[in-house]
C-alpha cells in the first residue's frame, strides 16, 4: 500500500467493522468511549502508530465502545479502551489495556503474526 493510498483511522459501527476485517488482511481496532481518561490518554500514541512504518500493512479502525454492548461492559469493569486485533477475518487477540507498551506489544503480535497453511 502506498503512503498516498494509506488511510487514517477508521471511524466504524459494528456493521462495518464486520465487513472491514474480511476486506484487510490485518486489522486493528479500538474501542473507545468520551468519558475515559485512559481511552484519551492512549489516543495520542494511537494516531503515532497509525502513520508509524511498520504498521503499514495493519488497518487501524475506532469504534464507539457505547454501541459495542461487549466492549461497553469490559470498559466498565476495567475502565480501559478495548483493542482487538484481526488477521483474515479472524480474531487474535481482545484486551482492555491501560499503557501504550501493552498496545505496542499487541501490534507487534498482529505484524508477526503468519497464518498456518
């Protein structure tokens, strides 16, 4: 993918994210809410990774975490954005995390990770 066809952060539903993850190879997304501080704390590192060079072949997509009523649960018990990685279709890995190493480390999983054949 070139640099000009790249896209920014995906603004989806559920709907949508469900037709994304079998449209991109790898897919990673962020449930997020307004009134979470360590959903706005971790936004800043999120755009950084979108344009980072290694990520170019992850599509990064954010979904409103209100409308997820799974993601809208955990965000309540662990007080933390959702992320999920998806690889052909498929989920990864689904955690609530609370400090950018811990998403860096699921990026990483997700750009090394090579379905068996």
């Amino acid at each position: 993918m070139t640099e000009e066809a790249r896209p920014p952060v995906v603004d989806a539903d559920d709907e949508q994210l469900r037709r994304l993850i079998h449209e991109h190879l790898k897919v990673f997304a962020k449930f997020t809410s307004d009134n979470c501080p360590a959903c706005a704390a971790l936004a800043p590192p999120f755009a950084k990774f979108v344009d980072a060079p290694e990520n170019a072949d992850i599509f990064f997509v954010r979904l409103d975490s209100d409308q997820n009523p799974v993601a809208q649960q955990l965000m309540k018990e662990r007080i933390a954005p959702f992320f999920v990685s998806y690889h052909q279709g498929r989920l990864l890995e689904c955690d609530a995390l609370t400090e950018e190493g811990e998403v860096v480390a699921q990026l990483a999983r997700l750009r090394a990770f090579e379905p068996v054949r």
